[in-house]
C-alpha cells in the first residue's frame, strides 16, 4: 500500500485504502463503529496499524515474521478501541523470565529458543488426553484478531492485536471429566536454550493455572500470534494464554503441557511468594500487592516524564464479561 508522508514526517495512509481496509474487516464492524460515534479512533487506530506494517522511519519493523490468517473476533470484550501499543513496544519490553529477568533481557536473549518441531501435550482428567504437533493445534479452530489490554502486576501494560482462538475450543475435544476442575499449564524449561533457566529465581518449569471455568471463558485466548503474524520468540513463541483480566503472569508462555487435575495447580508465582501472588491474581485495584498499590498503571508507549498514569479498572476492564464468574466470591481473601 502507498504511503503519504505527512509535514511532520509521518507516515499516513490515503483515506481511501483506510476505507478499504474497514470495509475487509467487514461492513457490519464498520455500520456499527459508525453508529457509535467511534469511527474516529477506529480510522487512528487502523492507519496506525498500517503505519506499522510498513515500518515508519520513526519505528523500524524488528524483522518481519510469518503472517497468520485471521478474521476479527466476535467475542464480547476482544476488542477495543485503545491505541495499539506498538509493536516495538510489545517486542521489547517482556517478562519472559526463561531468558532473564530483565525487560530488555528476552528480545536478545530468546532467539536460542527452537520453537519447531514442537508438540504440546494434554493430559490429566480429560476423555481424550492427547499431543498436538503445533501445525495440527494451528488448524483445530480459526485464528482470531482480538485486541486484549494485558496489565503486568508490577503496574505497567499494553494493548496488542493478539491471533488465536479461544482455549475453550480445545478444551471441548479433549473431554474433561466431570472431575476436572482446574487447568495447569506448562511452558517449557530447556536449560540449553533458556539461559535464565540456570538461575534460581522461579522452581522452573513455569506453572501457571486457573480454574476450569475461567479456562472455558471464551476471552480466554489460545494465542499464536500478534500483530498479524506468528509470535515472535520473547512473547511466548509458539504458543501461549492470552488472560486478559488477570495479571499478566498468569498467561504463560511457549507452552509445552496442559494438564485437567481436580486441585489448584501449584503454580510458580504462587509457590515463590504465597503472599504476594494469590491463585486469583484478578486485576483488582482495591487489593494492594503487599509492596505496592495496585490502583494505577502505565500504559507502555505513554511514558514520558509528564504521562498521567491511568486509573486501574476492576477485572482490567473486563468486568462485564467475566465479573459472574466470581459472584459471591471475597476478591480480597482470594486474591
Ligand atoms: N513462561 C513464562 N511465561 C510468562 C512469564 C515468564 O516469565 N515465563 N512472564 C509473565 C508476565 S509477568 C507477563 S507480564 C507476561 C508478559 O507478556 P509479554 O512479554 O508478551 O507482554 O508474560 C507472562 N508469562
Ligand atoms: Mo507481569
């Protein structure tokens, strides 16, 4: 596509080819978006999306990745009109602690990473336990754009195009027992090829888990890519959760396991720092981390010296989607 450069140097799409672009995403998106009033946002947020593709002198692209077909999702929550965080952002600027613990640390650590082949095993209390080759888990259902706000507990996050579908459709053809209630995952640890690995910080391999009808949300999100095309190494290549009312540690990475049990996994966080890390570990801006508030966050990109921080929304601003799945529930005894 052409790009126009603007006065200021900015790259900017032709109004036509934005319009284009609205109408591939589907003319019914576009009806609506209209008759809310926020077409506006959605043209910023697409011509940025364009600028980026591109790469623009001010971002250049890290090195293009495969692209993965995928249609907007229709699932209530999986889009928003935020402004994309950028995919430089997004790339590099990670918590990925397999390859140190640094942000900076994955994005130069992670190309050591051999993500083919790669198989993921599911087992446990299901009918059907099974290993998927990842080309045959690419292919069990299909690949959906949804545009997930994930908040990192230690107060920053963004906003990404993330590609997958939702883990409930694998969950389905595996057939859980009626004594399954909870779901552990697994990433890997290759002490060969994960340098952090070798360190102590976490009892490795990373474990996160939720219960099992947190798992059946349908924002819960099987993730193979983002921005349009296959994960790159440091965002949990090649297959990762997506949980995006939860803190951000709770969407594990490279994922090698899958495991139906009927206890509440013991999951790495958890184990590292019982008080710190609750199983729940919904986004809540009433329950404190015993070092920090939890009342406000940075949105990566936004960052400068004079940024006002945003307010923390309950469930990260999924409450009407997933907030019934803890009606009842004491949010700052199960934290
Ligand atoms: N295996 C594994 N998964 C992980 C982590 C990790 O260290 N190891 N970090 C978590 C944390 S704390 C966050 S905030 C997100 C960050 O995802 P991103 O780098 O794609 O933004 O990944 C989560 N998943
Ligand atoms: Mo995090």
């Amino acid at each position: 596509m052409l790009i126009k450069t603007n006065r200021d140097g900015f790259a900017q799409p032709l109004a036509s080819e934005i319009t284009d672009r609205l109408v591939y995403a589907g003319r019914r998106d576009l009806i609506k978006l209209l008759a809310s009033g926020a077409a506006g946002a959605a043209l910023t947020a697409w011509a940025s999306r364009e600028a980026l593709a591109q790469g623009t002198a001010a971002s250049p692209r890290p090195g293009k990745l495969a692209a993965l077909p995928s249609v907007k999702s229709a699932v209530p929550g999986a889009v928003t009109l935020d402004k994309l965080t950028d995919y430089k952002d997004a790339s590099s600027y990670n918590n990925f602690y397999e390859f140190g613990t640094d942000k900076a640390d994955p994005a130069k650590t992670a190309h050591t990473l051999k993500t083919s082949p790669w198989t993921v095993e599911i087992e446990g209390l299901v009918k059907k336990p099974a290993r998927y080759a990842l080309e045959d888990l690419l292919k069990l259902s299909a690949q959906q754009e949804r545009i997930y706000r994930l908040r990192c507990v230690e107060g920053w996050s963004m906003v990404i195009p993330w590609v997958g579908y939702s883990l409930s459709e694998l969950i389905k053809k595996v057939e859980p027992l009626g004594s399954a209630k909870y779901v552990e995952f697994v990433s890997l640890a290759d002490p060969k090829t994960m340098p952090g690995v070798g360190s102590r910080v976490l009892d490795w391999p990373y474990v996160e888990g939720l219960r099992l009808d947190e798992a059946m949300h349908p924002l819960t999100l099987l993730s193979f890519g983002m921005y349009g095309e296959l994960l790159p190494h440091q965002n949990g290549a090649p297959v990762r959760l997506v949980v995006p009312w939860k803190y951000g540690f709770k969407s594990g990475k490279s994922l090698v396991k899958i495991r139906f049990t009927d206890q509440p996994p013991a999951t790495a966080w958890n184990k590292a720092a019982a008080n710190e890390y609750g199983f729940y570990s919904n986004v809540n801006p009433d329950v404190d981390h015993p070092r920090w508030s939890q009342a406000t966050e940075r949105r990566i990109g936004e960052d400068g010296l004079f940024a006002k921080k945003r307010k923390t929304l309950i469930f990260n601003g999924y409450e009407a989607q997933v907030g019934q799945l803890y009606a009842g529930m004491d949010l700052k005894k199960f934290f």
